[in-house]
C-alpha cells in the first residue's frame, strides 16, 4: 500500500492508496482543494467542516449530473443501435430482393437469347 500526502486547504493529511495510484489520489486532492479554495473565496471564513461539508456536496451534485447525463447518452446509444440494426436488416432484405430481381432478369435474357439462337440464320446466297 503506498503512502501519499495531500494538501486540502493549506492542510496535510497523509492517506494510502494501492500502488501506482499515488499520482490520481494527488490530482483529485487537488481538485478538491479547488473546490474548496472556491468557496473559502465565496463565503469567507465559514469554518472547515462547513467548507468541507458544501464541498463535498458540489462534487456529489457534478456527478449527479454527470450521472445523468452518461444515462441520457446510454439511451441514445442505445437507440442509435436499434436504428442501425433496423436499417442493416432492411438492407439485407433490400439485397436480397435485387438479386432475386438480377435472378430473374438474367433468366429471361437467357430465354431471349436462347429463342434468337434457336432461329436460324437467314442464309446469305
């Protein structure tokens, strides 16, 4: 387990983390000393458990609302997939009705041609 030491409003707090994590635990620190930076500017000297306490609802509500938003795109997605197999089935369907149709013309220009083959050529004196 690593060991990492992290400043939140000008206060060090030593916290562990798994290996190779020390450098994410570092950064999210950070972001929420920003957080709390924000609102020591906003309200003043409110006192550390309040700052902390609205801190830690302003994160909860971003991702409340990231949240959201990734179940809003979840749907989307989700829709945008049933559309692409809806249009990839009547493609196949399409393809397969023109190569019947191909089929079909083919089989008559053989019947044609086989009628005029079966004439027989008028002779040239």
């Amino acid at each position: 387990m690593a060991q990492v030491t992290v400043t939140i409003d000008g206060k060090a707090y030593r916290m562990a983390c798994e290996e190779g994590q020390e450098d994410h635990l570092t950064d999210l620190a950070n972001r929420f000393d920003g957080y709390v930076g924000h609102l020591k500017d906003q309200f003043g000297e409110i006192g550390d458990l309040r700052i902390t306490v609205m801190a830690g609802i302003m994160v909860v509500d971003e991702i409340s609302e990231l949240t959201r938003r990734v179940a809003g795109l979840e749907s989307e997605l989700e829709s945008l997939r049933g559309n692409r197999d809806t249009v990839l089935a009547a493609t196949a369907r399409t393809e397969e009705n023109l190569a019947a149709a191909l089929s079909e013309v083919s089989s008559r220009i053989r019947g044609i041609t086989d009628k005029l083959n079966g004439r027989s050529a008028p002779e040239l004196n």
